[in-house]
C-alpha cells in the first residue's frame, strides 16, 4: 500500500513537472509572438510537454533509485523531473546553455544525467535497447538495479521496442518498459495504425507480462509499476504497462491541433491527474494548507531553476568542436589534418615516415 | 548535359508565385490525378497534410486510400512502398525527417536501391521516398541533418535536393515518372512554412501546368568570371546573398546549384571551373567522405590544370548541436561563404 509521504511525494513531483512546463511556456513563446518562430526567442527548437502524462512519471520514478537507469522519449520533462535530474542543469540545457546538462548541445528532446542514469532519444522507440542494455549490464555485474523505457503508445509499432520486448524476455532481463497512452501520436489517433485495444496487448506476443492502467491515477501507476520494479529487482525479468494518460497541448509547442476537436481536447483537460491524487491526499487528512505549501515550494524551486538557466552563459563556438569523442583523436576531422601535422602528433597515428 | 545557356523565360512566364511546398504538392496532386497507380503514405500525411507541409489539401481530394496515414513503422512502410512499386504501382512514402532513415535505412539501400541490379534488370521499383532535411532551427542532432552525402553514395537511388518552387514542381513530376527509385529531399527551412520563415527566394513564379525538369541538369543561378560556387539545397540562397555582397566589392562569383546528387552535372562544374579557375563548395552535410569531396575530386579529374585554388565548407564532421552559438557556428552562413569566396580570389 502506498503511503501518505509517497503520495505527498508524487504530488510533488507532479505539481513541479506542471509548473515547470506552464512556466516553459512563457520563456519559449518569447520572441514568438505575434508570429510564431520556431527559431526565434530563448528557446528555440521543437518543444513537446506532458502536461497530462505527469502520474506516469511520477508513479514509476517512486520505486527508483539513482542507480536505476531511465529512458525517456521525444515529451521527457515529467519523466527526468521524477527520476531526479537536476532541474537547474536541464533548464539551462533547453536554454542552450554552456552548464547545461548536455552543455548545450542536446536540448529538449535529448536530456543525459550521468548522476541519475537518464538518458533520451528524440527517435521514436529507440530508447528502448539503450534500456535493455543498461539491465544487461546490471544482470551481468550481479548488481539489482533495474531500467525503464518509457515511450508513446504510437512507439509501439516500432520495430525499437517489440525487438527489445524479445531480448528482454529471452534473457530475463531487469526492465520494466512504459507505455505513455494519450490516444495520439501527433495527428494520428491510435485506432487508425494499430489494432490492439492497447499497448500491454504487445506482451503476450514475447511471454510478459502487460499490464493495463486505463485512467492516469498516480496510485495505481504506483502499484502496478512497484509490482513491475520489484519483479525486475528480484530476477524474474521483464514487465509492460501501459498507462492511460493525456495530453492536453498540441503535439509540440506552435501544433494548431485542426486535426483534434474540441470535445476530445476538452475530455483531456477534464480528467487531471493532479486534482485527483490532491483529493486522494485530503481523503487522508492532509490539509489544504498542506497542499499549497507543497506547491508553493514546487514553484520556487521551479522559478530558481530558470532564472539561474537564464544567467548561465553561452557556449562559445569553438566548444561546438569538442565532444564529439572521449578520445578525441586528434584534430584532423575538423580542420583537415593541419593540427595534427603541425603537433607532430601524426607519426604517432601510424605514419610511414 | 550542361545547362548554361538554358532558358526558364517560357515556362516561369507567370505571375503566380508559390511556396515550395505548394508547388511540390502541386506535381503530386497532379499525377495523382493522371495516374491511379499513384499513392502517399506517411506519418501525418493525411489530417495534417504533412509536418512541413508536403501533402496540405491531398487528403481532402483523394481520400484516406490514396492519402495514407502509416504507424510509425518505417521499416514496413518503407519497404511496403518498394513492394507495391515492383508490382507496378508509383507509391510516394515520406520519411518525416531524413534522420529517422537509421531505424529503416536496410529497406531503403538493400531492397530499394538494390533490387534493380540484383534483379539483373526483371524488376523496377519506381517509387518516390520524400523527405525533410536539414537545420537552421535549433532542433539538434538527431532532427537536422541533411544527409545527402549517405545517399548519393549508396548506388540505386536518384537524388534531388530542389531549392526554387520551380524546381521542386518540375523535379517531382519528373520523380514520380522515373522508374527508378528517387529520394527527393526538402529543405525545411525552403518550403515556406509560416512557423519557419524561408528566405526570400524559393518563392518563385509556377506555371500551372505540368512540366518536368531533367535530372543531371544543374543550373547555373548566377553566372561569374571569378570564383565557383557549388552548392545545394538551402545553401543556394546563402551563396546567393553572398555573391551580391562580393559584386559590391567587385568580386564575380558564379553560383551553381546542382539540384539532383544522383545523377550528377559534372559538365556543368568543369565548365565553370575551366573559367574561373577557382571552386568553392558549399555544403550542409558532414564535410568528410561526402558532396564537397566528391565535387572537389570530379573537379580535380576533369580540369585540373584550369584549377589555381579549391576550399570547402560544410558541417565539420560534428553532429548537429543545439544551441544557437553552436549550430550557427558549424553551418555554413553567408558570411562564411563571402569569406571563402574572398579567400580565393586573392
Ligand atoms: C522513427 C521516428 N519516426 C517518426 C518520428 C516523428 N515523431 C516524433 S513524435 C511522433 C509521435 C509519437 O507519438 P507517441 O509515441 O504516441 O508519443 P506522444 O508524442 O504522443 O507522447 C512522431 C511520429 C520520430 N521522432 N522518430
Ligand atoms: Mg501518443
């Protein structure tokens, strides 16, 4: 059973995950308005928020430890928030900047947090096998971490993840994989490219198991994925879930959504994943006093991580050159080899002379 | 094969001016019409009318059997489109962004590129794959990549980068007619997408009729007696304002757009070159193993002697990087080029 310290933890994370987005907002459409673009203001780039898929996060992310690896898809806020990313890090990152988690050079959509075993993939599915392999790792190393691929129930197609399902289940491997439902992946509801009722159906095909979450309640993500850690944390291999979420934005930031009515855009606003687990948390005698303290210090902690982003400088241009290697080398991919002559470093690269 | 002296008058004697994309869905609304056999399939190809706007209004004329919504599958879809083109249909498939081509690329060079040859000539696989190339918009490394270069140098496949309206009208018209595959490659940054402002000049004049531009054809858009510059792709415009700022100073460069990798204009180049004696080219993809190199080399084959200095720009084998500083610095800017171009002409 999941306590009141869990819940209240959760909500945490969810309210943190909200505001940060509402507050990405603001920052990105600056430099946006009145006419939108995409490569203009702070934040330039595509940007894709999970408002509405918060409890998946936040319901998995509980059962993790730092040593537990996580990937996240193309929409990974809510995901890094709940595994405990560094928040000031990832800010400056979407702001491109130098201290940024990836200084700069990965973005919105490609988020890595060496501390917390974080990574992504803007390329549908394929933060699948990198799952598989960091449970291969820890099944080969004796140690009991486990991972988790989260991704998008249109991901489900992909060729990224059903090949993965099998690894993972031949090998009895520590993953758990998250099927994030919103009913849509872009403008493409889920009945016009698939035929299952849902993503869980996928298991039975690979001999795991799948489990279906059909509404986006924080507690039942919490059990279920908390069956699903536990299972992979004692050996027995891997576990799907899919879980119902919604999204209630566009695809990505500027997505008109013409394609979407009103009344399902409405539906997704209604059932808010938030309010409810706020209710949960007041049927066990938490105050609303209580609540707000949690969101007010959501919101701080999400108001100092921007303006810290802010005040972070830019990358200067000749750190577009580095990290392409651990080893770099030397400096003949990018000028032609003239360094490398000039440092005599060549001989050593295997030269005739 | 050399198009110098070529003459557009005729067939641009229109006052209406398209966006690249509306010109490019106009040649497939129009062979749609002729021909049954054919098709689009994609991810947001139908209500959405394409992510950059490649399909806008094709669903609503021909319904979601020719318009097709695919899973986001593109080893299926990929490969399904190669299997109804060797039964003899001209299905178009677009790959959303030409990055996405790691999770599908065996349909796209085993089977798609290869199974004219490996068939001894018995099959044909005439379809077209559309897709989205290149940066400029801060969306980093696995959403802005041109990748041309990987292409032209799998053998089988055509390649066209257009850079005008005109262009992108023609070269599809005559994409969807070749029986053999072709890859044809849209500049986001050309199509005229009201979230991504274009510059100035892929907007041209279309006529309303169908027409078809050869491939192997490259056009020469500004001719110069100082210094070559080879480009494609977005880059045309960039050497474009490039050159006007070095006529300002006196310096004459002619520009070159190749518009199709495969086949290649070689004539056209070596033409220029045994001119101006001095090449520049331009390039949005890696610099190492690709267009630049490629181009420098037919040069060298063709007229070395004619040749007094050679230099390149392109990406410098780094993967794409987000942040604005970043990206601006590794792709080639007007600046850069006017630069490059001075650089030689010295
Ligand atoms: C291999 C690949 N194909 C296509 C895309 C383009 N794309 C980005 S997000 C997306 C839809 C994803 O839908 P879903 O998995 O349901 O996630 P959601 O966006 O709904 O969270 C698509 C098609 C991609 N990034 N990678
Ligand atoms: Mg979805």
């Amino acid at each position: 059973m999941v306590s009141v310290t869990d819940l209240q933890t959760m909500y945490e994370q969810m309210v943190t995950a909200r505001h940060y987005e509402e507050r990405l907002v603001d920052e990105y459409l600056v430099g946006k308005q009145p006419a939108f673009d995409i490569s203009a203001g702070p934040i330039p780039g595509e940007l894709h928020l999970a408002a509405g898929h918060e409890a998946s996060g936040a319901g998995v992310c509980m059962h993790l430890r730092d040593d537990d690896t996580v990937t996240a898809p193309h929409r990974p806020h809510h995901i890094a928030i709940a595994k405990g990313v560094d928040l000031k890090r990832m800010t400056a990152e979407i702001f491109g900047r130098k201290t940024g988690l990836c200084r700069g050079k990965g973005g919105h959509m490609h988020l890595f947090d060496p501390d917390v075993n974080f990574a992504c993939s803007g390329i549908i599915a394929q933060g699948c096998p990198p799952a598989v392999g960091a449970a291969m790792a820890a099944k080969k190393r004796n140690t009991d971490s486990v991972a988790v691929a989260f991704l998008g129930e249109g991901a489900i197609d992909q060729g990224g993840f059903l090949e993965s399902l099998n690894l993972a289940a031949v090998h009895d491997l520590p993953v758990v994989f998250v099927v994030e439902d919103n009913d849509w992946a872009i403008s493409m509801p889920k009945d016009r490219v698939t035929d299952v009722q849902n993503g869980a159906q996928r298991a039975a095909g690979f001999d795991l198991p799948g489990v279906r979450i059909d509404s986006d309640d924080a507690t039942a993500v919490y059990e279920a994925a908390g069956e699903a850690v536990m299972r992979a944390r004692d050996g027995n291999g891997p576990t799907l879930i899919e879980v119902q979420v919604h999204r209630r934005m566009g695809h990505f930031m500027g997505d008109a959504e013409a394609y979407r009515s009103e009344a399902d855009i409405d539906r997704a606003k209604q059932r808010d994943s938030i309010e409810r687990l706020a209710e949960d948390l007041r049927s066990h005698g938490v105050t609303d006093d209580e609540l707000d303290e949690i969101r007010e210090r959501a919101h701080e902690r999400v108001e100092e991580a921007i303006s810290w982003a802010k005040e972070q400088p830019e990358p200067g241009p000749e750190e577009a050159y580095e990290n392409v290697f651990t080893n770099p080398p030397t400096q003949a991919a990018t000028d032609g080899g003239s360094a490398a002559d000039a440092s005599g470093d060549a001989d050593e690269t295997g030269g005739d002379n | 094969m050399a198009t110098e002296s070529r003459d557009y008058t005729e067939a641009t004697e229109t006052d209406r001016e398209l966006t690249m994309s509306r010109a490019m869905v106009e040649a497939i609304a129009w062979e749609m019409r002729e021909n049954e056999e054919v098709f689009y399939m994609g991810e947001d190809v139908a209500d959405y009318g394409g992510i950059f706007s490649s399909t806008t209004g094709l669903l609503d004329e021909f319904g979601r059997d020719r318009v097709m919504d695919v899973p986001i599958s593109e080893t299926a879809y990929l490969g399904a489109a190669v299997g109804a083109a060797q039964a003899g249909m001209r299905p178009i498939a677009e790959l959303m962004f030409v990055d996405f081509f790691g999770v599908a690329m065996d349909q796209i060079y085993n089977n798609m590129a290869k199974n004219t040859y490996m068939s001894g000539g018995s099959f044909s696989v005439p379809m077209v794959l559309t897709t989205a190339v290149g940066g400029t918009y801060n969306d980093a490394g696995q959403h802005s990549q041109t990748l041309y270069g990987t292409f032209a140098h799998l053998p089988g496949m055509k390649v066209v980068v257009p850079s005008t309206a005109y262009d992108a009208k023609g070269l599809m018209h005559s994409a969807i007619r070749d029986d053999d595959p072709v890859v044809y490659m849209f500049h986001k940054r050309l199509m005229g997408l009201g979230w991504m402002p274009s510059p100035s000049g892929p907007k041209t004049g279309v006529p309303k009729e169908d027409y078809t531009i050869p491939f192997g054809e490259a056009d020469v858009k500004r001719p110069g007696d100082d210094v070559t510059v080879v480009t494609l792709g977005l880059h045309v415009h960039r050497a474009m304002e490039a050159a006007e700022q070095l006529d300002d100073d006196g310096i004459d460069a002619e520009v070159i757009d190749l518009r199709t990798l495969v086949p290649l204009d070689t004539e056209t180049v070596l033409d220029s070159v045994r001119k101006t004696g001095k090449l520049l080219v331009v390039d949005e993809d890696y610099q190492s193993f690709g267009v630049t190199g490629e181009i420098v080399a037919r040069a060298a084959e063709g007229a070395l002697d004619d040749l007094s200095a050679v230099k390149r720009l392109a990406i410098p084998d780094v993967p794409i990087p987000y942040a604005r500083s970043l990206e601006d610095e590794v792709n080639p800017g007007t600046d850069d080029i006017a630069a490059a171009v001075r650089e030689l002409h010295e």
